[in-house]
C-alpha cells in the first residue's frame, strides 16, 4: 500500500532528470507517475537561460541572475556557449560566432574553443557543466533527493565532437549522462508517448541558436525517425541580430554615433531587437523608445523605433524561407508526401514567430499544432526517457505529460475519459534515432568509401572489409571523414586510426575489417582489425574541437 | 524471466552470424520488400531494443545485446540502401566515378595506387568551386558570408540547386556584392548545364 502525504516520490526509485540544454534557455524536468514536474529556478521560473556570469564581485552566476549582468559587464556574462561546444575554433561558422558574443574566445588546446574572462581560461564543456549544474541543485532542492542520472537532449545535427563535449559537460556537472538524444526526437516523445497511435509527424525546431526538421513514424511505442535534416548556425539569435543591425543603424542615423564598436551598446541594442521581435509575434506593429544608450558625442540618449511586423517579416523573410527549404528537403529523404503528415509540432520560441507559422502551413497546407508549449516540450520528452530509462515510468507519465503538453488540460491531445491506473507500468518508449551525416572512410586516390549513410537508424554497427594497395605494406592509415563528398578533402575528417606491425605480403593479399559503430547517443566508435593476424585497433575517435583525451573519462 | 533469456538467445543468434546476408540477420526470405524488413526491425526493436532490457542484464549482456541490435540496424540499413539503389533515379547526369581503391574494399586490383598522404598532411581547406578572391569574401558582411560559406559546402557536395539557394540567400545579405551575383551566375549556368 502506498502511504498518502509521506512523500511524493519512492526514493527506492532513482529520479533522473531530463534537461534541454538550449543555446539561450535551458529546462529540465523529471517523471513522475502522473505527469511532468518543471524543475524551478530561485523565483519560481520553469525556462532557465544559459548564461553564465562571472561578475567582478566575484563568484559564478548562473541563470536570470547572470543574464542580468549582460549590460554592466557584456565582458564577463557568457552566453551561447552552445554554438562552440565541441566545435573546431577554426571553422568559418565558428569564427563567425565569435563576432557575435562581447566575451573573448580563444583557440585551446586540440583546436578547441577556449573562454577567457579575466584571467580564467575555460573550456566550452566547463561554462556549459555551470549551467547543468545550476539546474542539478536545483532539481535537488526542489526534490528534496541527490540527483546522479540524467538524459540530456542535443540538436538532431550535433556532431560526434559536439556530443562528447555535451557529455563532457554532464560529467563535470557531477551528472551521470545516461543518453543524449535529439530534440526534435524528444519533442515527439513528449507528444506521442502514451497516445498508442500510428502516424507520420514532422518536429519543426527552431530555436534560439540551431534550426531541425525531423519526420518522425509513430507506431505504438516505436518512435521511429525516417530522416532528420538541420542548420546549425540558424536560429532567433540570427533574427536578432538582423533586427538589432537596422537598429544600429537608425542609432547612427538619429544619434549620429555608430555603436557598433560598443560591446555593451550592441548588447542593449540586440536585447531591444529580441523584445522588439517578441512584440511583433503578438501585435501588428512595435513602437517606443530604448533608452540609456549613453555613447561619447551622442545627440541624445534615446533612440525611437516604430517597426511593423511587415517589415520585420521582410528582414527576416530569407530565413524563414531558408528553414521552408529544409523542411522540403527533409520530406524528400524520408519519401514522405506532405499531405500524410498528421501532425506539425512546432519547438523552439521562434516558431512564436506567426510568419513561421503561416510559412510551414503552406509548406503542408495543414496548421501547424500550437496546443504544445514550444519552449517545454523537449525537457518533457527527454524527462520522459529518463523515466523510461530508470524504469521509472507508468501510464499515468503520458496522461499527465499531454496534459502539460497541451495548454488547455482537457484538449483533443487529452482524449478524455480514459481512467488509467496511475501505477501501471507503461510500454516503454523504444526510440529509433538516425546518425545525421555519412561517415565515410578515405581510400586511396583521394576519394571516399562509405560506411555508414546519414539518416541510417542507431545504434547501428556496420563492417566493411578493405585490403592494402602496395606490396609489403606494413603499415595502414585509416582516415575517417563526415560528410557526402567523394573527395575525402571536401569532407571534415573527423581522426586517424593506424594499424602498425602488420604482416608484409602482396597488396591486395591483407583482410583488414574496418567497422563504425555509432552508439545511442550518436557518438562515432571505430575499429580496425587485420583478420589473418589478429591486430586490433579500437577508437575513440579523437575530434578536433573536443576536449583532449586525458579529460575524457575511460 | 523468460523475456531476458528470449532476448539473450537472439543476441547470440545474431552475433553468430558474421558475415551473413542482410536479410538473414533480419529473420526474412531473401526477396522480402521495404515494407517487409520495416516490420521485421520494428518487432526486433519491439522485442530485443537495447534500452527495454537496461534494468535486466548485467553490464557484459546488455553490451552483446546492444552489438546484436546494433549489427541488425546495421543489415536493416543495408537492405533499405540495396532496394532503393534499383529505384532511386541519379541526380546528376555525370555520376560520381567509382572509388580508386588504395585501402579498397577487398576486390582484386590492378590499378596502382599512390601512397596515401600522411594523416595531418590534408590542407586545411581546398579552394571552393568558383573560387574566391579572399578580399572579395572577407569584404562580405556577416549574414551573406555565412551564407556564401553553406554555398560553397553545397558545392562540395555537388549540391547545385543548394548552393544556388545558399547563394540567393548571400546576395539578400549583400545586395550590392557584384562577386555574388557573378558567382549565383556561375552556378546556375553549371544547373543549366546539368539539366
């Protein structure tokens, strides 16, 4: 018998916690047998932004406490840690995100991109583990228990590199990363979990920093992903900042100064641009004043702006048709007919934007669903794996969570009447994710032989068998790349594996069986073995951008 | 419990079978359909998906369980690419050219195969397709060099019509960029040329 009011989780039962660890927001959220719990911050908030300060006081803040230093010191508040994570600092796009951040970003060691605030040196993984962090304690406070494990969710087109870094990050958060998995795919657990139905659905993530479309078929409690497709340098940053450039630019014409070489200006200017671009979301048209522009020579302090969401849709009007593109894209993959799609999920607070709304409803000539709270949904569906996870999951978790997930609680989502017992064990979910690019490993000549095509199912192990081509070779270099190019050049290598002391014989003579196995959370694991002698070479691959081997666990 | 010794018992199966045809590995006749070998891996999945049977196994075998499933995904990848190579027409006229084996998939070969560059030795970035002229590219503001960057990938991939949409997306960054607009044209007169 249970006993009423003692407490309101068997602690026999470990919790774990699920979390979206967003670009500008994070949530996190726990199972319970009748729902989804929101994890709060100190006042109360469900959406935790990512920020991290280090203000001069001293100390680390995390969350809207640390947002609020963005304006006294642009220079030690860090945010967006989500575009470097795991990333080569030398990549175009990520010297390019390194314009848009007032916080001085470095090249470490391995390539990898390191954040310097005074005189600490930290790497991508440290600033995001604050955040994680942040959120554990305070999951513990709020649950009254010690928090180990969690389910973590990623961008559907995260990396090998950026993945392990994500974990990385988990770690040293003191957390136990059970499994990353895809927001997108998240966002349909979130949805489907429970509704024993089947249907195609398409998960249309548009965030703060990184842009995913998935098609998704659901069968019971299958959750298959036919194809997934994304941009990871597109979100509502990108709208920001188009708006916070026109911005600048009036700022120059009616107070004749540039502000453009000032940190803390722009930063005032891209939050005016972000309130602005909310605004519009609701209402046709913006107008009012920002205020406390104090430049050197400025004629005035304040700046007018009267802007209506028709020319803020014009600004903006070549991303949301980029994501449009992708969304087509990505229904041809999956050999999938707009007009089956059930369903349109839309996640990310830049769906808000009503111009994205009307756009994907013309792409699928249906509207798309706007009962499930775009800024909750992945944290749900990834608490709902941590569940399922930790065998922690009844039936009454469905019921409840599409009651969260909808707004109103007894919506078409709800399916009314059905009295479930709340502690019956519910079918788990069996998620059925893709790796998002070709792996692929270099022959000679130059070109590329694939091993594993992107969208294939995971975890997914697949071997091929390759020879030597000179006589007398001892000696076997196997570089793996990303990427569809023929050219292993025009792809991203990803790391080299070497088999050495092989025996010599005639090319073509050696059988060196080479396999990928891409494990549930995405991340790369190759193997190279000589089939006559028995020489093994097993990888981790070591990714340029990531952490360094002697931080990696294991 | 008769579901982890079900479940054992398939994973020894399926690791047994090295080198096995896809379909075997998917318990299905050798002409089965798409359709077919969907239904076989979702009811593996149904039955032997590594994350039902976390709680269940020791460590070791929920790892053997996990390879099986991972070599049955595997297969299933397989069939599906083996199927629809019989019906997926080609995109581009002048078909990639096949591989020239050096580490080669294990057929004999005659052709001789150059020595591999030593692994560090790739340069750091070829040039694009049409190629840049640095300051033409680093006079570019943010927005259209963002753009102008994914043009090029989709070059690299032989993506014409991508480039051509990630180019269209530069110049309505860059409206004024005469480099733009000569390279949209190069690549369209290369779309035109493919069709």
């Amino acid at each position: 018998m249970q006993i009423l009011g003692a407490c309101r989780y068997n602690f026999q039962m470990s919790v774990a916690l699920g979390i979206d660890l967003g670009t500008t927001n994070s949530v996190a959220a726990i199972a319970t047998p009748t729902g989804v719990e929101f994890i709060l911050g100190p006042r109360g908030e469900r959406v935790h932004p990512s920020v991290v300060a280090f203000p001069s006081s001293g100390g680390v803040v995390v969350g809207a406490d640390a947002k609020r230093y963005r304006l006294t010191e642009p220079h030690h508040v860090i945010h967006s840690a989500k575009r470097f994570i795991g990333q080569n600092i030398r990549a175009p796009l990520v010297q390019l995100a390194m314009t848009g951040v007032r916080y001085r970003v470095e090249e470490g060691p391995n390539q990898q991109p390191i954040v310097v605030v005074r005189d600490r040196r930290m790497t991508m993984p440290e600033i995001s583990s604050n955040v994680l962090l942040h959120l554990k304690r305070c999951a513990e406070r709020q649950l009254g228990t010690p928090i180990k494990d969690a389910v973590v969710t990623v961008p559907a087109n995260f990396t090998d590199g950026q993945r392990q870094a994500t974990k990385e990050a988990g770690r040293l958060a003191g957390l136990d990363v059970m499994r990353l998995i895809n927001e997108p795919t998240a966002a349909a657990l979130a949805y489907g979990f429970g509704r024993d139905r089947q249907q195609v659905i398409c998960v249309f993530d548009f965030g703060g920093g990184t842009f995913d479309v998935s098609i998704l078929r659901l069968n019971g409690e299958v959750f298959e992903v036919l194809a997934s497709e994304g941009d990871f340098f597109l979100g509502g940053d990108d709208l920001d900042r188009a708006l916070g450039e026109v911005l600048a630019a009036e700022c120059n014409r009616i107070l004749r100064v540039d502000p453009r070489p000032h940190a803390a200006l722009m930063m005032k200017l891209m939050m005016g641009a972000e309130a602005i671009k909310m605004h519009l979301s609701e209402n046709d048209a913006a107008e009012g004043e920002i205020d406390g522009l104090d430049m050197p020579g400025a004629q005035g302090s304040r700046l007018p702006f009267q802007i209506t969401r028709k020319q803020f849709e014009d600004l903006i009007a070549g991303y949301v048709n980029r994501t449009c593109e992708v969304t087509k894209q990505v229904l041809l993959t999956a050999g999938i007919d707009a007009r089956s799609v059930s369903e349109i999920l839309c996640v990310g607070g830049s769906t808000r934007i009503p111009l994205v709304r009307q756009r994907l409803a013309e792409v699928f000539r249906k509207e798309p669903n706007t009962k499930i709270n775009p800024d909750e949904v992945v944290s749900q569906g990834a608490a709902i794996q941590a569940g399922s996870l930790v065998g922690n999951l009844s039936a009454g978790t469905g019921m409840g969570a599409r009651d969260a997930v909808a707004t109103t609680a007894h919506s078409m989502l709800g399916g009314g009447g059905n009295v479930v017992l709340p502690q019956q064990q519910a079918k788990r979910p069996i998620l059925m994710d893709v790796n998002p690019a070709t792996l692929a490993i270099q022959t000679a000549g130059g070109f590329t032989e694939r091993l594993l095509d992107k969208n294939s199912p995971i975890p997914i192990e697949r071997t091929r068998v390759f020879t030597t081509s000179r006589d007398n070779q001892t000696r076997v270099e196997i570089d793996c790349c990303r990427g569809e190019a023929r050219r292993y050049t025009e792809n991203e290598p990803l790391g080299t594996l070497v088999l050495d002391d092989l025996p010599p014989k005639p090319r073509g003579d050696l059988k060196i069986e080479v396999s990928f196995r891409v494990d549930a959370d995405g991340i790369l694991h190759v193997r190279a073995s000589d089939q006559t002698t028995g020489i093994r070479q097993e990888a981790h691959l070591q990714v340029l951008g990531a952490p360094s081997a002697e931080d990696m666990p294991g | 419990m008769s579901q982890r010794t079900d479940v054992l018992l398939w994973a020894q199966r399926v690791l047994a079978l090295t080198n096995a045809p896809a379909h075997q590995l998917l318990e299905l006749k050798i002409d089965a359909t798409i359709e077919q070998a969907q239904d076989a891996f979702h009811k593996i999945a149904r039955t032997s998906h590594p994350d039902i049977h976390r709680s269940g196994l020791t460590p070791e075998e929920l790892e053997s369980v996990t390879l099986a499933y991972s070599r049955v995904a595997g297969a299933y990848q397989d069939f599906r690419s083996q199927r629809m190579q019989t019906s997926r027409m080609r995109p581009f006229k002048d078909a990639p050219p096949t591989p020239i084996p050096g580490l080669t998939p294990a057929r004999p070969t005659t052709a001789p195969a150059p020595a591999k560059p030593a692994s560090g030795a790739t340069p750091a970035a070829s040039t694009p397709a049409p190629a840049a002229p640095g300051s033409a590219a680093g006079s570019m503001n943010s927005k259209a060099l963002i753009y102008y960057r994914k043009a090029e990938l989709a070059l690299r991939r032989g993506d014409l019509k991508g480039a051509m949409l990630q180019m269209k997306m530069a110049i309505a960054g860059d409206p004024q960029s005469t480099f733009l607009r000569s390279a949209l044209v190069e690549i369209e007169a290369e779309l035109a040329k493919s069709k």
